[in-house]
C-alpha cells in the first residue's frame, strides 16, 4: 500500500510485504520562506494553516519539519502569536 503523496511518509521505500526505513526529507532555508504569526483561530490546529496556505490539511507536518526550534510538538506548540516559518508552494513540491 502506497501513502499518499501528501504524506510524509510518500518517499519511504516499500517492496510488497515490508515498509523501509523513511528518511525525513531535508529541509533547508532557502530564503523563499513566509514568516508567518499564528492566530488565535488557529491555536492548535496546523491543519488549518496547512489548508490555508496549501490548499489541503495534510501538509500540517511541513510545519514541525521547517521550525524544529520553535515546535517541538506539532500541535501543542502550535500558539497563538509564535512566528514561524513557512515554506513556498515550489519548496513544498520539493519536500513531498
């Protein structure tokens, strides 16, 4: 079974009875990143940036891999006020 390719797991090598070890994709600042302040609404709820800004909620995960520093947990860390990075929908294809 294949992940989707919004997964984070798409890349990871499978052959027909066992899933390979994935390799999280590096992430590197390109410049061409949005600095970004999360709102009251969207206190604990990447999905909704990831909706937003990319047109689907399940690139949420983007958002831990480009700020390491600043969220810990992808969810709970996700408060209101926090600036964090997010990347262009060109940089983003190069991820997934």
């Amino acid at each position: 079974m294949a992940y989707s390719t919004n997964s984070i797991y798409a890349q990871t090598p499978m052959n027909s009875s066992f899933l390979g070890i994935w390799e999280p994709p590096d992430i590197v600042i390109t410049g061409n990143e949005t600095t970004i302040t999360i709102g009251r609404h969207m206190k604990f709820r990447p999905d909704l940036l990831s909706h937003e800004l990319y047109g689907t909620p399940k690139l949420w995960w983007i958002f831990k891999m480009i700020n390491p520093d600043k969220l810990n947990d992808p969810i709970w860390d996700f408060v209101e006020g926090l600036e964090i990075l997010t990347p262009s929908q060109a940089d983003l294809n190069t991820y997934i």
